[in-house]
C-alpha cells in the first residue's frame, strides 16, 4: 500500500504533563505529525520501551504520543490509583488535553487491559482503532468459570518472592522475556526500566490485573481490533491473545511464531510493519477500516 499519511520534516517531541483528574501529572512525549498513535506501556516499564515503535511511526508519517504510567517513568510518584479504573481515567486525561480525535491506541501487555477499561468506560468516541500486544486480559485468576487461570497463591508466592529480592527476580526473568540471541545490552536495559519503578507500586498494578475480570468489557471494543501474540510467550500466554481476540468482535489475531513476551523488542521489523499498515488502514476510508476489522486468524 502507498504512503498516504502526510510527510513532513521530523519534529521537536512535546512533554508538556498531562494533569490527571486528582492532580498527579504524567510525563507524554508527542512528537511526529498526522494520525495520532498512543502507546500505552506494560507493567513495570515506562515510554522509553516503545523508542524502536515511536521511531518507525514517526517515519511513516503519524503522530505518536507515548506517556508513562502514574508512579513509572518520569511522571509523578502517585500515592494511591493504580487500579484500572484509574488508569482508564489517565488515558482519557491524555486523550482530552491533547484533543485527540480518530485516535489509534496501542498496548502492550498490562497496557491492553487499560485500554479495555478505558473503552468500556468512556466509549470509543475519541478511538478509530485499537491494536494490542500480548494482552495480560481477558482474566487471569483462577475461577470456576476460568479453571485456567492461576490461584490467587501463586501470585501471593510471586508477590513475596519481589519483596525479598526483586532483581534477582528480574534477572531470571530476562531469559524467557526475550529471545536466545537478543543482545545483553538490550535486555540489561529493559531489566534497568523495570528496576526504576518503586516495588510498592509494581505489587500494585501487578495486583490489579491479578484481581481483575475483563471479559464482560471485552464488547466494549467497538472499533477495528488487531491483537499481536506471541506463542513462546510465558508472561502472558497466547492462550490469553486468543481468548480477548474471540472476545471482541471482528477482532484480528496476528499469531508470531516462536515470539516471546517482549516482542516489541524482538521482533521490531515485523510488529511496526503491521502497526503502520494498521495505522493506514485506519487513516484511509472507512470502507478499508472495515475490511481490514472483519475476523480473520493468521497463523505465522
């Protein structure tokens, strides 16, 4: 498909604080100019993990505002709000103060199910599509009618396990995070991120999605969907992609053979290629954003 997005000399980024509702400010990098990308990041890590997609997106003509979550990155050290109704009320504080219309929201791991909330509770009226990376939704707990899930004691073991040595929980992490060949330095830094988040709010958030059930908010999602899932990912198994992709209508699964959990960072090439035609299928006409919505499952 050709360019169509408008081209224009690469811009200064935009930080200026997005002010939440109860007064917490959140750091937003906005830089590019077209149709505008928000990315919203996965637990633990901050706007810095999207640089490989902010790069590729601003080249291909689109706007992209990445901002870190409250307490992460460089936005204010919030004391309370890092359950999900609060997070969604942040997304729309972004959304409202930049006045962003038609805009595309992407999420990667915890990020999804914000965006989940975020739909299901203020609507799509701001949203022409959504795209989501190994979405940590639609539930994860284990209940009777989600035998799968996990017992809440496992994510008590998990919980104490950071609390006694958190790095050296992030340490064993980075193995199956990535892929075998994945550079040290990258996975150093991405360990670095996540070790800049206070342990108080990590528990927090991680609790949140432990204790959440999306699936009833999963018809919320009224816009063209494309979930991207790994299926060697171990944080958030691709059972989870397959399951909030059956949940929403018309939704797209892109299934990454062999693809971990940070598959931002290791597959790169693939995943903003399919962002910017997802991007441009948007943009174009509504006819093509339809089309492009209609269900289909890709195996790859």
């Amino acid at each position: 498909m050709p360019n169509v997005l408008p081209q224009g000399p690469i811009s200064q980024p935009t930080s200026a604080a997005v002010v939440t509702r109860d007064g917490e400010t959140l750091y937003c990098r906005d830089v590019g100019q077209g149709a505008p990308v928000v990315l919203v990041h996965a637990w633990g890590l901050s706007h810095r993990a999207w640089q490989y997609q902010t790069s590729a997106l601003q080249d291909a003509g689109l706007r992209t505002l990445s901002y870190d979550r409250r307490g992460h990155g460089r936005s204010s050290p919030a004391a309370s709000g890092y359950d999900y109704d609060t997070a969604a009320d942040d997304l729309d504080a972004v959304l409202c103060q930049r006045d962003l219309q038609r805009a595309i929201l992407v999420g990667h791991s915890q990020g999804c199910a914000e965006i989940i909330r975020y739909l299901s509770r203020y609507g799509s009226g701001r949203v022409r599509g959504v795209v989501m990376i190994a979405p940590l939704a639609p539930v994860l707990m284990q209940k009777v009618d989600n035998p799968e899930g996990l017992p809440l004691a496992v994510f008590e073991q998990l919980w104490s396990s950071w609390r006694s040595d958190f790095p050296a929980w992030v340490e064993a992490g980075k193995q199956p995070f990535f892929m075998p060949d994945t550079p040290r330095p990258i996975t150093d830094w991405v360990g670095a991120l996540l070790l800049e988040t206070h342990l108080d709010v990590l528990l927090a958030t991680s609790r949140s999605a432990a204790h959440s059930d999306l699936r009833p908010e999963l018809q919320a999602v009224d816009v063209p969907c494309l979930v991207i899932h790994g299926d060697r990912d171990v944080s958030a198994p691709v059972a989870l992609g397959q399951r909030t992709a059956a949940g929403i209508r018309g939704a797209r699964l892109s299934i990454y053979s062999g693809a971990p959990h940070g598959l931002i960072f290791t597959h790169t090439e693939r995943l903003n290629r399919e962002l910017i035609e997802f991007a441009r299928a948007m943009a174009v006409d509504n006819a093509m954003a339809q089309e492009y919505g209609d269900a289909a499952i890709r195996e790859a």
